[in-house]
C-alpha cells in the first residue's frame, strides 16, 4: 500500500499514521483558565526533545470532523503554562476518561476523580495519582494549519519536575517495571511498558560498533541469524578471535555428529548461537560461529 496525503481522506491517514507510529507516550496535560478552572486532557502527540534546557513538545490537534480547537491549547493561550503529569498503568482507565469533550467549565479532576495538589512554580494543579509531574512554562505554540488535523505544538520548558520515590531503584533512578508507564496505539489501542514487554538494547556510545558489513561472510549470508542476530553480533568493538581455550559440550557435540555434513553441521551451529543470542551472550554465541 501507498498512500499520498491529500489524496485519502484526513481522518483515514490520521488512523494510518497513528496505528503505525506508535507506541507513542502520553502527555496528561493540566491547564487552568484566567477565571481558575482546571482543564486536565490526555494527548498522545508528545515527547522530550531537550534537557539543556528541558524541553518537551505536546500537540492539541485541531480537531478533524468540524475543525475547533481544544480547552487546554485555549487554557495554554491565556496563562502559557501547563502541567504534564505521566500516565501509568494505575491511572489509565481515569486518564482516558478525561479525553471527553466535557464543556468549557467543567473541572475534569472532579469528573475524572484525580486528587488536584498545588504546583511549586505555575498555576495549573499537579496530578497527585501520577508518578511523574512536570511544571512547565510555554515558551512558544507554533501552529501548523488551520484545517482539521493541524498541529498545534505546545513548547515547554521544564521548571520542576517531581518524581514518586515509589517509583524509584535502589540507585535513585526511574525503575520501569514500578512506574509502569502505558502508551498509545492506534485505534482503542494501549500497551503497557511494563514486565516481559521491556527489553535492554546496549548502545554502542562512545565505542563504535564493528558493523553488519564488518562480518565474516558466512556469517552475514546466514538463512538462520535474523537482523536483530547479526546487529547485536556487530556491535562488538572489533571481531572477536576463535579462542583456543574454548570448550563447549553441546559445541562438541554438534562437531561429532555432523563431521561429514557441512550444511548441518552450519545449520546446527547458527540455530545454538541464535539461542545464546537470545539469552544476550554475544561472546559464547561469537565463538561457536567462529567454530564452524
């Protein structure tokens, strides 16, 4: 499928779009109007883009079936400060309820049943049920159309941020199986980042990785190791060396049996590297290819 924007229809590429770049993190904005009335809205166009200065950008989309503009980019207008609050597992259902268009006026902590605290240095009350708060000032909205669908980006910069100790590792860092965060798909879709879904994926830093096209031929041609094989084997500083010392009991077992059977005998080794792959131990699985 190709699909040109222009040529389908704004709420069809809009479902197209989310459903296919996602997960996306919630951005569980709180505002409050000149006359004081809490505004508090869930929004999925969202992420941290800085933090020297801390910044992060958040986008009220004009609306796509008639076109108006939302309470809180009204809100952000009159006081050009805001509140993000994360959404986690325990208040997902709570913070979905305050994406209902309720009218102007309506204070959504009540609707929704959030406990409002004071914040420290902005007018907007703080989410006290979410783990993670984050007072901001707006420094600009940058407004991208006047059709429906239009971005609205909401530019804010961190001036406090309070962090749940609950949610907190023995080294004082954000545990992400206890703050147990929750993103949105497409459609009625979420997904929990929590448990077997979170994963480690080491990033090369300051040493580069040796790269895919730095690999020995048989080995970067396999029909057994996939991308994701091939990537965590290339990214080793330099390409290990067979180790005379090694010694391994299945290893020597697949040697024994297949001494006459070169396909078998790469078949077998490819298919018990890519086990160890998968445990993460990319030193064993670099020595038994180098065995082959």
């Amino acid at each position: 499928m190709t699909i040109v924007p222009g040529e389908i229809k704004t709420a069809l590429l809009h479902a197209y779009l989310l459903g296919s770049i996602a997960p996306r993190p919630i951005c569980f904005a709180s505002t409050i109007d000149n006359d004081g009335v809490s505004n508090l809205s869930p929004f999925s166009f969202f992420n941290v883009f800085g933090s020297k200065p801390p910044i992060l950008i958040f986008s009220p989309a004009r609306r796509v079936r008639d076109n108006t503009i939302k309470h809180t980019l009204e809100n952000v207008y009159e006081t050009m400060e805001v509140v993000i609050n994360v959404v986690n597992y325990n208040i997902v259902q709570q913070a979905n309820l305050t994406s209902c268009e309720y009218p102007k006026g309506t204070d959504e902590f009540v609707k929704a049943g959030f406990t409002p605290i004071k914040s420290d240095m902005v007018k907007p009350m703080r989410v006290k049920e979410s783990p993670v708060q984050l007072e901001c000032k707006v420094t600009q909205v940058i407004e991208t159309g006047q059709e429906g669908g239009a971005a609205n980006l909401i530019i804010c910069e961190v001036l406090c941020m309070h962090i749940d100790d609950n949610v907190l590792d023995e080294t004082g860092k954000i545990d992400p199986n206890k703050i147990d965060l929750v993103a949105r798909m497409g459609a009625d879709y979420y997904c929990r980042a929590s448990g077997s879904a979170i994963f480690e994926v080491h990033k090369p830093n300051v040493e580069l990785g040796a790269g895919v096209d730095k690999l020995p031929r048989h080995i970067r041609n396999s029909h057994i190791l996939t991308g994701n094989n091939l990537g965590m084997l290339a990214n080793v500083t330099t390409i290990p060396m067979l180790s005379e010392l090694f010694y391994d009991d299945r290893l020597a077992l697949i040697l024994r049996e297949n001494t006459h059977d070169e396909d078998a005998k790469k078949e077998e080794l490819h298919r018990y590297a890519q086990e160890l792959l998968s445990k993460g131990d990319v030193h064993k699985a670099w020595q038994i290819l180098l065995s082959e």
